[in-house]
C-alpha cells in the first residue's frame, strides 16, 4: 500500500443497502487530484470499477463526500493470478470553504474518474484593477 493511499477496514458486509456498504464494508480513500483555475477548483477522483450508477457526491453543509460502490459479488468471484490493488468500496469526505460556491458544484463520470468543478464566489476570483 502507498503512503497516500489509506485503507479503513470495517467489517465485510456484502449484502445491504447502499449506505450500509460504506459503514460496514471495506473502504478505501480514493487517489485525488485538486486544481485552481481562475474560475474554479476542479478537483478529479480515481474510481477504477465502479460503474457510473454505483457513484454518489453528497454535500451536507461543509461537507463533500464522495462514495463509490464496487460489485463484491464480481470481485470475490474472478480467479486472479495477480492481484496488487486493494478491494473494497471508495469513501473519501473534503471540507468546503467558504470560497466556493455551492450551489454551482458540477459532477461528471467517465471511465473511471469523476470529475467535480467547484465554482469560485466572485469575491475571491482574482480580477484586473483599471488604472486611471
């Protein structure tokens, strides 16, 4: 395991509903990117096997949480002959300053990586002073 990379192990439940997955299954803190553009932080997530409707973003007041459910039934059935990754659902929270405004987060998924804009108050985007 990377030194970036954090395992929580929580008890194996593979049978539940989807919350239930992310208090009593494995998680893993998924690989994260964050950037800043004038305009945004735009922040990207690894999420390697989980399909798109297994992903969810909630936002509960300064709270970002990312949640990615894997298919376990799929994963404890493949007969691997090398096997380096770790197994288990992605869980992953963030704090929200107060810079970004909530209420334009924008989320999109392909192949494997989620990617969130988290739009700038207009009082913190920097911006030219005309001289007269």
């Amino acid at each position: 395991m990377t030194a970036n990379k954090e395992l929580i192990n929580i008890r194996d439940n593979r049978k539940g509903d989807w919350e239930d997955s992310f208090e009593t299954g494995k998680c893993i803190a998924p690989f994260v990117d964050i950037y800043e553009t004038d305009d945004d932080y735009v922040m990207t997530v690894s999420l390697p096997g989980v399909r798109r409707d297994n992903v969810k973003v909630k936002l509960e007041n300064d709270s970002l949480m990312i949640l990615g459910k894997v298919n376990y039934e799929e994963i404890l059935n493949r007969k691997y002959v090398l096997n380096e990754t770790e197994k288990g659902n992605y869980f992953r929270t963030f704090n929200i300053s107060e810079s970004i405004d909530k209420s334009k987060i924008e989320a999109k998924y392909e192949n494997g990586q989620l990617t969130l804009m988290l739009p700038k108050k207009e009082n913190v985007k920097p911006r030219n002073i005309d001289i007269v």
